[in-house]
C-alpha cells in the first residue's frame, strides 16, 4: 500500500510540477490550468540530511540521494546510511577520495563520487541480498561482514536513531545491543 501510494504521489508530483498541456488547457478553458508547483520535500530525506548534519557527515547533502534509491530499489531508506554510520563515521574516515563510506571491499574499492557510491550500494544490497530474502541487518551480516558478531546491531542501532531523530521519547527508548 506504502510503495503504491509513493507511486501515486511522484505522479502527482510530477504533474502539478510540470503543469498541464498548455493545447488542452487552452481547449478546456482557465478551470483546467494548474498551478505551477513543487511537491514539498520528502521528509525522509529532510529528516537524514539533519540526522547526518548532526554528525557532520559529507554525506548531509546527498540525504535525497539516498531516500531516492532505496526506494528505486525497494530497500529500506535506512539501511546504506546506517551502513555508513558503522564503516566510516558516516563517510568521515574513508580512504582519500574513495567515497566508499560502506566498508566496500575493505575499504578498498573507489567509487567516481557520493552519487555512484550511494546508487551502486543501494542496488547490490537490492540483487544480492534482499533479492535472496536477506533483507535486514541480521540476514545481511554473515556475508557483508564477516566474522563480526556486532555488527548488525550497530547498523539496526542507527537505523532506529535515523528513524527517531528528532523524537526525544523514541530516542530515550533505544539501547545499543552489542
């Protein structure tokens, strides 16, 4: 129901964006011109761009970026950012110009730019993992990160802080399990 909603709402969007045919509205009279405006933003993205500002993270920018690809790839919107939080302080400590915030290939694999790292991520979990029905950190783990007993706790524990950010009652009700 969420994912067709999302669909019907990018729709929307993009119509009330893009406005109607200018020949049918011309036909149809003033009452069928819309409006030209944007959809607000999502506030998925608005809510990590803060979260990952709150962390300094070189990341803060690409908030959008990351929202937008898990939902092309049907992941959850938490999943790589939270990642990110676990392999690299959310992209503060990777290798020189590598933008592999992921821990990719132990850190040393290079990606061309935020953008790529943030999509290819996002659409190898997707074919890979949750394809297979690996689709939470626990399932994820084994094969991402091995032999780490940790690991998944960590990247569920940010998923939640993500998820809560900004919610001072739902953040009390989190606990790092190691």
């Amino acid at each position: 129901m969420g994912k067709i909603f999302l669909v019907l709402a990018i729709f929307a969007c993009n119509y009330l964006f893009y406005g109607v045919n200018s020949a049918w509205a011309a036909e149809a009279g003033n009452s069928a011109a819309l409006k030209h405006e944007s959809c607000p933003p999502d506030s998925r993205a608005e809510k990590l761009k803060l979260f990952l500002e709150s962390y300094g993270s070189p990341l803060a920018d690409y908030a959008q970026d990351f929202v937008a690809a898990a939902d092309k790839n049907e992941i959850d919107w938490k999943l790589v950012p939270a990642i990110t939080g676990v392999e690299s302080t959310f992209g503060k400590q990777i290798p020189y110009q590598s933008y592999n915030a992921y821990g990719w290939c132990n850190g040393d694999y290079r990606f061309e730019s935020w953008e790529q790292s943030i999509e290819y991520v996002s659409k190898y979990l997707k074919e890979k993992y949750y394809d297979r029905g690996l689709d939470k950190p626990e399932k994820i783990a084994p094969i991402y990160a091995p032999p780490s007993s940790t690991w998944a706790g960590k990247v569920i524990y940010f998923m939640q802080k993500i998820e809560c950010f900004n919610d001072q009652a739902c953040l009390a009700n989190l606990g790092l399990t190691l």
